[in-house]
C-alpha cells in the first residue's frame, strides 16, 4: 500500500460510505426477511429475485419523496439532524479494525475515539425530535436523552473492566491479543477474568438499548408515539435516520465482535481475515434482529429501573471484582 | 415506581399539555381519540372522544323491516359479527314467539363460539402490537384465517356475517364443516399451549401486565363494564351462564374469571375463553342433532305483537343487549343496542388517570376494543 | 343483601308510594297517566327481564340509588319516543353481577319538556348513556356535569331517533 495517506483516507471515507449504505440497504431487506420468517411468511418477494432489488426500490421512493418541513419547526435543525446522526457512525467505522491492514485509522485511542462519536447520535435524535415541533416527538426526544445517559454508564463501565485486562485502548491491538483458538477470545478468558461473559452481557443489552433497537425502542414506539422523533420526516430525511439506525447497529456489532469476540481473528488459530470479521459482526446483527422480532417492547420507566438499578451496580461490581483479581494474579 | 404511586399534576395546568392520540393513531385500532392531558409521560386525564364511525344503526332499525335490519346486526362489532346476529334474531323470536328447531340452536353456538375465537386470536395479536411484539399477530391471523375459511364456506361472508335467520340458519353445515372444525380444534390446543410458552411466560410482558390498569369490582358495576373486564376484575358474570340461552344449558363449560384486576387479568381471562370456546363447539358437534334448520312457523310477513322485549348474548367484548319495541307493524318501533364496547370504553377516563403513556396504553388495548361497536 | 325477587320488589312499592312530587314539574296541563300498577314481575323467557318499573321522573334518582345498594350493576340508559302519546320514555336497564335479575326502570316526560334528573352521580357509567339519549331525543338530564354530544358531531342540533326528525 503505497498510496500518499490523504488519498488513502479518502478512498477509505468511500468506501466506508459505500459500505454504509449498501450495509443498511441490506439489512432493511435481511430485517424483512428475517421477520417474514420469524413470523411464517416468505418477506418481500416481488422486487426482484427473493425481493433483493427492494431496497433499491425503497431507496428510489424514500428519495423522489418531498421533504416536508413542518410549519413551525426550526428549519435548520430539522434538516441538520439527519446529516448529524449519520455522520459519526460513519467516523467511528473508520477505527474499526476490519482486518489488520484493512483499517481507516490505526489510532491508539480508537476505543475513546468510538464512544466519543457514538454519543453524537443522542444529540442528534433530541435535535430532531425537538425541531420537529410535535409532541409525540418530543416525547421520543426527552426519551432518548435519558435513555442513552442511563446506558452509556453500564457501557463504559464494561469497558473500562474490559481495558483493565486488554491494557490497551487500540482496537487493532485488542484484536491481536485475542489470536489462536478461540478460547483467547476476550469473551473465553476465563483465566484473565472469570466475569468476561458477564461482561459480554451487559455490553450486549446496553448497545440494543444505545441504538435504539427493541425490545429498548423507546425513540420510536410506534404503538405509543406513532414514529417518535422521526414522525416528521418525510422521504429522505426520515431514510437517512433509518439509514443511521442500521449503521448503528454494525457498529455496536463490530464494537461488541473487536472487544470480545477476536474480531478479524480466526477461531481456530490460522485463515484469520476481514470474512471472520464479517461473519461475526453479522451473526450478533441477525441475533440483534431476532430479539426486535421475537420480545414486546419495555415501559420507559422499567428500562431505566434495569439500568440503575440492575446493570450500573452489576457492572459496578464487575469492576471492582476485576480489580482485586488482577492484582492477585 | 409504579404508575400507581404518582399523584397526577392536574393542579398544576400550566405544567401540562393536550396529547391527541388518534383518530388516526397506531394505538387506538380505528377511529376512537383519545384527548390525553399529559403530565410530562404521565396521563392526568384521558378523555375519550368517539363518534367517528357512527353510522346511526337505531334509526336505521327504524325505517326498514325486521328482516331488513339483519345486515345491520353484522356491521357493529365487525370481529365478533354472529353473536350480534344471535342477539337480534333471538330478540325478535322470543316477541315473535318463533320457534328454533335443535339443531338450527347447535349451529348457532357453533358458529358463534368459533367467532368468539377468531375474534380472541385478533385481539390477541392486536394487543400485543400494542405492546411492541409484532410477532404474535401474524400467528394468530394464522389461525384466524381457518376458521373465516370455514364460516366462509357455510355463511358466504368471512367478517360481516349474516347468517341467522328468524327461526333458525340460513344454510345447513355439512359434513366438510364438521370435519374442518374438529381438525380445527384439535390443532388450536397446541397452538394455545404454544402461545402459552411464547408469549405469556415472555418476563417482558409479565413485566408490562402484572399490576397495570387495575380496575375492580366496583369499577366495573358501576360503569356496567361486561365481559372479560369484569371476569378480569374476579367476578364470574357471563350472559351465557346467568341468562342461559339457545343451548348454552346443555352444554358444559367454565367460566374463567381472575380477581386479579389487572391487564395480566384481562389477558389471561381471554385465553382462557379460547380454551372453553373450543370445550364448547367439541361437545356442540357431538351432541349435534339432525333435522331442519329453519322453524316452520315463520310469518311470510312479519309483525311482532306489540310491547318491548330485550335478548342479551355473551358477545366476544361483553354484554350485547337489543331492546325491540314493536307497535305491530313490518317495520320496528325502536331497536335499542347496548353493546359492550361503549360501556367498557366509558370507564377509562377514571382507570387511567395517573398512569404512564405506555401503560394507558396497554390499559386501552386490554379493553379489546372495537370502534364501530361504540359508535354504533 | 337481597335473596329474592320480592324482596326487591317491596322496596320499590315503598319508593312508588312516596309520590314525591317531582321538583321539575311537568308544565300544566301535560298528560302524566299514573299507571295502576307500576310494579310488574314479568316472566324472563318472553321479555328478558324479572322486574318492570315505572316511576316517576323526579325518582329515577333514589330508583338508581336502591338499585345501587343491592348490588345491581348499569346496563343501559335509553330513550322512547311515544309520539303518538307525546311523551318520551327514558328506560334504564339493570342487570346483577352475581345472578341473573334484571330490572327495567322506565319514567315518562312529556315531549315539550323532556327533562329529568341524571343518575350520573350514582353511576358514573350513565354518563355516556346520558349523553348520547340527550343527542339522539333531546332529553335533558338535569345536573348532568357534562351534557356535550357523544357520538354526533360536536355542532348537532338535531335529535335523531324523534320519530318527528326528517333527515
């Protein structure tokens, strides 16, 4: 790779654009035909062969669609959020170990550099919600605020009992530590820290929760507050947050597979590479999937009680155990 | 925190905002609105407007025959059309003093009781899309389809039926009938002990159920709430078994009720329901007996002797009661329909006060309501 | 707690003896037959319900009331309209949560003047019944906290199920 950097990171910005579109693209269709199957019936069908071209369709509808600004909403804002809640998936993708050479910026702090972006997102949806200039979406608005407060704290605290072991906050190293079978994986260290799958757990709910995904979709419960913040969008504008939604999903996924499922590594020790990294990522999205279809939907108020009064203290005491342990051994 | 502990800040009216959920909501499965004046996510008061539907059935009655008025009966509670159907023509018979041979009666609680869970099964997924499960609705419209199939093929119509006749059916059942019910019902009890595992063991919904929109005895009497919300509330109080009608006193069958109050109540009450309706229909088509389906006393023209007469019927929602007044003539006088819906959606205003937006919700959809079936 | 259909019935020949004059009296010279018998126990397999009573309008109230303390639950509240007799008769329906009786409380107002008090306070569920017998016949429930229409449109000025209402 010879490439003069800036060139380098702009075909990596390209490609990541590419890859998020066609990514979310795909996922609306695997999501259809995941529920379609989750609930005895074929999923989309007729747009091409087994539905594939659907999305296209969908795509070239949502953006021949108006974008309707509502009267009295702050037209600034309204149009900013969408663009605000796409952008910094896509950056946190670009520290994201792939492979180990297929990586937009091998930074030491990828891991800081992820959690700093991904809180992005709240804002944004809060921007939205409260430009709207409707009550349903400023319900959804004030939701997703403490929502997304309550389970950033679980969130970080795994991670940071996660650092403790890995030493390290670059994504790429982590990856490497985890080489060999795949009970190297930071998820299997039972010897380093018999918590780990603890760990996994809690990281697991708190990033359903994080993006928004049931059984934690409070944004947009469609039974209580018809679309949540995104009730007025229309046509693109409400795509690009949907978009948004399915990025946010890969990259809660890569996140979960980097940190404790060996990423790119392979699980028996040789061929690693970006497809391991590929099937991990989307065997959690398909399992992110299966729980959206298969579990109703939490109150407000008990999704915050599993938060801090559940996940903070256990996660709370991950920590601490994890510390008296490495200082034993 | 419960929703119960909180004391709603309605005297605090600046604090508080109007929250139109419907007519056209996700929630409300038709046109009902609901006027919410919201504390925050809190409920201080819901207020029910309706009327979006109302096609004014009453009148109708008035200006069209006894015989003409049939269809009518079919198009209140669209999800549960026979036992409106049976509330009518036996509400007329019992003025008429027309007789119903046996076998028209068994053909009756048949279809009526396989109504009774179609209309359960699409409550069933309906309430818990309310509740965010998408799932659980397509299985049960899975079910549903087969038994709108085999009404279909005896009565013509799949959703608004009109099926009985003054003195008896319409149509005979035939034999595919009573071999496609029987598989029916033996294919419908896994099925339930299915939804069983799935859905009402699922810790969320429990979670989402178990103590939220409580509403008791007293609650019930007082605003004449029938159905599964009273048996919800543990007070056994179904038409089929206190006014015994058609052959509802041959048969032998349960009557579910739960003292608990609360949605979980409601929920349980009505799977349990499916579960005797299925009781019901087997021991129907046992004891099915054979001869005519329609009463030979039937007047070509007909006029009730005057006077006022009522006839209630356990429909799928509740206690539907039709009041005819006849003066004598081809045409009724009056014809009064009290049906459950409006009765059951009259006690919300005071059930949800305090509660969260969710869990009024969740209160709404356990009503089982049916818009046109308020309207009217 | 009441063990009979007598026994209910006896209260209500107490009630009916009372002949309270109704404070909105009728205008003078309205017909107010007083029936003979306002206390009838019908047979149930030809009308649908035990117990028919007729009371004045001024008494639906303690009527509600009695019925109240027994344990009867609000079925139904509806209106009649006896053109030919130029009255409206208001019909309340009651059905028992624990057994099988049903009482039917009927009271006549003349058509000039179709007034009669609302038995919303004694069960909240009459509100809506209430309402809705106001919007279709123009009966009005004195004191009821909030005569609005139900199901017709909010500006409605006609009343529907008169038999003299052309459409």
């Amino acid at each position: 790779m010879d490439f003069p950097e800036p060139i380098r990171l702009l075909a990596f910005l390209l490609g990541m654009m590419a890859f998020v579109a066609v990514n979310a693209a795909y996922l609306v269709w695997a999501e259809r035909k995941g529920a379609g199957r989750f609930q005895r019936r074929p999923g989309p069908t007729e747009v091409g062969w087994a539905g594939l071209l659907q999305p296209v369709a969908d795509g070239i509808k949502l953006i021949s669609k108006q974008v309707i600004v509502p009267p009295g909403a702050d037209p600034i804002l309204f149009r900013v959020a969408p663009l605000l809640v796409m952008a910094p998936a896509m950056m946190t993708l670009a520290v994201i170990p792939f492979s180990e050479t297929l990586v937009g910026r091998d930074i030491n702090v990828g891991l800081v550099f992820v959690f700093a972006f991904g809180a992005i997102n709240v804002m944004a949806i809060m921007m939205g919600g409260w430009a709207s200039r409707n009550k349903y979406a400023i319900i959804s608005a004030a939701r997703v605020v403490s929502q997304d407060v309550a389970y950033e704290i679980p969130m970080l605290l795994v991670v940071i009992t996660l650092l403790m072991v890995t030493g390290t906050m670059n994504l790429n190293e982590i990856v490497q530590q985890q080489a060999g079978w795949f009970w190297h994986w930071n998820l299997f260290r039972l010897d380093v820290n018999p918590l780990m799958p603890v760990t996994f757990i809690i990281f697991f709910i708190c990033m359903l929760a994080e993006t928004n995904r049931a059984p934690f979709d409070m944004a947009e419960a469609e039974s209580e507050l018809v679309a949540g913040a995104f009730t007025e969008y229309a046509g693109m504008g409400f795509g690009v947050f949907f978009m948004a939604e399915y990025a946010n999903i890969v990259v809660g996924c890569s996140l979960a597979t980097v940190l404790f499922l060996g990423g790119w590594q392979s699980p028996f020790g040789v061929g690693s590479g970006v497809i391991w990294f590929l099937l991990k990522m989307y065997a959690l999205v398909f399992t992110v999937i299966w729980v959206r279809w298969t579990f109703p939907r939490t109150q407000f108020y008990s999704l915050l009680n599993l938060s801090w009064k559940i996940l903070i203290p256990i996660s709370m005491v991950t920590l601490v155990l994890t510390c008296i342990l490495l200082k034993l051994t | 925190m419960s929703a119960s502990e909180v004391i709603p800040a309605s005297d605090k009216p600046q604090e508080t905002f109007v929250l139109n959920v419907g007519p056209q909501h996700p929630a409300t499965h038709g046109v009902l609105r609901l006027k919410m004046t919201m504390d925050g996510e809190y409920v201080a008061r819901a207020e029910p407007v309706c009327g979006y539907i109302h096609r004014m059935h009453e009148k109708m009655g008035e200006n069209r025959t006894w015989a003409q008025f049939l269809p009518n009966t079919g198009r209140i509670d669209y999800l549960a059309a026979m036992a409106y159907n049976h509330a009518y023509v036996a509400a007329v018979e019992r003025a008429a003093k027309i007789e119903v041979p046996p076998r028209a009666e068994y053909i009756r609680v048949i279809t009526s009781e396989l109504n009774r869970i179609s209309s359960h099964l699409v409550w069933f997924g309906a309430f818990l899309l309310d509740l965010g499960g998408f799932t659980p609705l397509l299985y049960a419209f899975d079910d549903r389809e087969k038994i709108l199939d085999l009404l279909e093929a005896i009565t013509g119509s799949r959703l608004t039926y009109c099926y009985y006749r003054f003195g008896g059916v319409c149509n005979d059942i035939d034999a595919d009938f009573i071999r496609g019910v029987r598989e029916f019902v033996a294919g419908m009890r896994p099925r339930l002990k299915m939804y069983h595992t799935l859905v009402t063991e699922n810790v969320i919904l429990r979670r989402r159920l178990v103590g939220i929109g409580y509403i008791g005895r007293e609650m019930c009497r007082k605003y004449g709430a029938t159905g599964p919300v009273i048996r919800g509330a543990g007070v056994a109080y179904d038409v089929r078994k206190v006014e015994p009608y058609s052959v509802y006193r041959d048969l032998n069958f349960d009557i579910p009720a739960f003292p608990e109050g609360d949605c979980m109540a409601r929920y349980r009450v009505r799977m349990e329901e499916i579960e005797q309706s299925l009781r019901i229909i087997e021991q129907g088509l046992d004891k099915l007996p054979d001869g005519p389906v329609m009463g030979g006393n039937v007047p070509r023209v007909l006029k009730p002797p005057a006077g006022d007469c009522c006839f209630a019927v356990e429909a799928a929602r509740g206690r539907f009661l039709v009041r005819i007044i006849s003066d004598n003539k081809e045409i009724p006088y009056r014809v009064r329909l009290r049906t459950p819906c409006f009765c059951n959606l009259s006690l919300f205003e005071e059930a949800s006060a305090g509660m969260m937006l969710p869990d009024a919700l969740a209160l709404l959809g356990s009503l089982d309501l049916v818009i046109p079936d308020i309207d009217r | 707690m009441i063990h009979s259909l007598q026994e209910l019935a006896d209260p209500f020949s107490a009630l009916a003896s009372q002949d309270t004059p109704p404070p909105t009296s009728p205008a003078a010279g309205a017909v107010v037959p007083a029936p003979v018998n306002p206390i009838q126990t019908v047979d149930f397999a030809a009308k649908g319900f035990h117990l028919d009573v007729r009371v004045q309008p001024a008494q639906v109230v303690d009527a509600a009331s009695l019925l109240d303390r027994n344990g009867f639950a609000m079925d139904a509240v509806t209106g009649v309209d006896w053109i030919a007799e130029n009255e409206m008769e208001v019909v309340y329906d009651y059905f028992h949560p624990d057994n099988s009786w049903r009482v039917v409380v009927r009271a006549r107002v003349p058509r000039s003047q179709p007034e009669i008090p609302t038995i919303s306070a004694v069960f909240p569920g009459a509100n809506w019944h209430e309402r809705e017998t106001h919007e279709f016949f123009g009966i009005v429930f004195a004191g009821h906290p909030n005569l609005t229409p139900l199901l017709l449109p909010e500006d409605a000025t006609y009343h529907p199920l008169r038999k003299d209402f052309v459409a």
